[in-house]
C-alpha cells in the first residue's frame, strides 16, 4: 500500500492508502520527490461538477520531477529509461499525487544532472510558456501586459524579456506577486484592482495600448481585463486555466477592438520537445527560475498545498509538494 492525495468532492481532500500501482508493457513506476500545482490542478481540485467527484487516488497532480522505480519495456529495442533515473513525469491523468503512479514511456524526460528539484519542476510549466510564445508574433520592441503575476504569468515575463520585448508590464492582486514581476523581468508593475487600470497602463507604457496582452490569471476579471487592455487590431493570447466554465463575457469591447485571439496548449504533439528545451534552458541558467516555487509541503499537507496556491496566501508565487523528507518550507 502507498499514500496518495484523494479529491472525494469540491475543496475535499484527504491523503489515503492505496493499492500500489501496477507495472504494465512500456510503463514505469515513477517515486516522485518533488510535484508543483497547476491551475489545471486546481480546476481539478475545486472546479468539476459534483458528480465528478470523487476523483482517482493521486489526482491532481502532473509537473512532477521523480525517480523511475520499475520500468517495462516490450518489443524494444532501445530502452530510454531505467530504474534509479531521474526524469520529468507528465502524467495523463494528472494522477501523480501520491506516493508512486505509472506512466506511459511517452510521458517521461529525462532531467540534467546536478540542478534542484524546485528548478527542475518548472520546466513543465515553462515548456507550456514557451509554446505560448511560439503563437505569439512581432515580440520584439512591442509593449506587452501580463495579467496575471502567478508562476506562468512570471514565466511570461522571463520569457518576453529574452524575446526581446519592449516594454513588459505585469498585472496582479497580490502585492508579494506584483513584486516578484520586477524581479522576474517586468518593467512595471499595476494593482488590478486600481483605480482606472487602463489608464494606468498606459502611462506606463509611454502613452499607447499594449501591442500584446496576455491573461495568465483565467479568471473571469482577468480575461476581461485583457480584453479591455489591449489595443485594436492587437494580440490577445488567453492562457490562463479557466477557473469557471463559463462565465459573462465583454464581448462588444472584443468585438470593436477585434484582437487576433488564441488561446494556448501544448497538446500539439511537441510537448516533449518543449519540455526538453525548457529543461536545458534552466540547467544553463539561460532562464532563471529561482525562488518560483515560494512554498513547499509534505503530502501529509496537500490540502493545505491546494489552498495555499488557490488563494496565493502568504505571498505563495507558486506551491509545491516535497516528497522528501523533511519536505516543508520555502523554495
């Protein structure tokens, strides 16, 4: 038996015994040390209907960094991967909250040696940004807004900045995020909350309208926000997980600024790639993620990991769950 996370209705969690995963052809059974939370987690966590609940033992959980413990292979004849590696795990499901999962062979990465957990799990979320930033054009010299100053949102920053952006402005609630947006690359800085948020925009700007906005929030203000931020004929690029299914829409403002709109997923067959440049990125120091993950606690605590990074208390930047012992504190 093992411990796992388990999701038994919205906001519910408890950690309980369960059967050990079983190893099947072209799996492995992956121990993870170190697991950041996603919005897409907590969508999972909070977010589904009713009846969805309870969910699977080890849901929500998928930007794990772990070590393979069994693997099988069956009519290979290259093997990437063996037991004691260290390696990226991105499972679908997300059920890598627990103590062991399987995965397919498909999902793992193999990580370079010698960097921290708390760096090497943000490659996950940083191959995600930079997918992101592929559908994005004219990055350089432009002005660009960031809604949203939470770990992709600060990823954002990081990665316009190397793309060579004009100016970056990051938008957020919390002040400790806001914060961390000057140390991860933004220019300025703005309270979304603030009076007359345009307007504040952009006098920091110089005068114009971001060429680019970027929801990195998924909150139904955020994704407004956005829209009423960007300039007409700009880009606006919803990243943000959705924290409600639907919701009222400033469509009229969308519709007479007519933004060239997409949303972002790296579901696109080149995840693994990405993942892998994401992972070089960091071991280089080309993309420096340090400090992140603000928080980290032991599964014993992963409700408390849930709401900590749900409601971005005590300055939580991003929260992540330490397999290791003696597993708590900051990053």
């Amino acid at each position: 038996m093992m411990q796992a996370a388990h999701v038994t209705a919205p906001g519910t969690v408890r950690v309980d015994s369960v059967a050990d995963p079983e190893l099947a052809a072209d799996y492995a059974i992956v121990r993870p040390e170190l697991i950041s939370i996603c919005g897409s987690d907590l969508l999972a966590v909070y977010g589904q209907p009713a009846d969805a609940y309870p969910l699977k033992p080890g849901q929500s959980g998928h930007e794990v960094i772990g070590v393979v413990e069994a693997v099988e292979y069956r009519g290979k004849t290259v093997f990437p991967f063996e037991p004691g590696e260290r390696v990226l795990a991105i499972p679908s499901p997300h059920v890598g909250m627990a103590e062991r999962f399987a995965i397919g062979l498909d999902g793992l990465v193999r990580v370079p040696e010698g960097v921290p957990a708390e760096r090497l799990a943000v490659a996950q979320p940083l191959g995600t940004v930079i997918s992101g930033c592929n559908k994005l054009r004219d990055v350089a010299g432009a002005t660009v807004a960031v809604v949203g100053q939470g770990g992709i949102g600060l990823l954002f920053d990081r990665m316009l900045r190397r793309m060579g952006a004009g100016t970056v402005i990051g938008l957020d609630l919390v002040e400790a995020r806001r914060a961390a947006g000057l140390r991860f690359g933004a220019d300025h800085v703005i309270d979304a909350a603030g009076d007359d948020v345009p307007a504040a925009v952009a006098e920091a700007a110089g005068g114009v309208e971001p060429h680019i906005v970027i929801d990195a929030a998924g909150e139904p203000a955020s994704v407004n926000l956005a829209v009423e931020l960007v300039r007409p004929f700009g880009q606006l690029l919803l990243f943000g997980v959705p924290k409600q299914p639907v919701f009222e829409f400033s469509y009229l403002t969308w519709f007479r600024k007519r933004p060239h709109t997409q949303s972002s997923s790296i579901r696109d067959g080149t995840g693994s790639a990405l993942y892998e440049l994401a992972l070089n990125l960091i071991a280089r120091g080309d993309v420096d993620v340090d400090g992140l993950i603000s928080h980290r606690l032991p599964l014993a605590r992963v409700a408390d990991a849930y709401e900590l990074a749900r409601t971005c208390g005590d300055g939580a930047l991003k929260v992540a769950v330490d397999f290791r012992e003696g597993g708590e504190g900051g990053a």
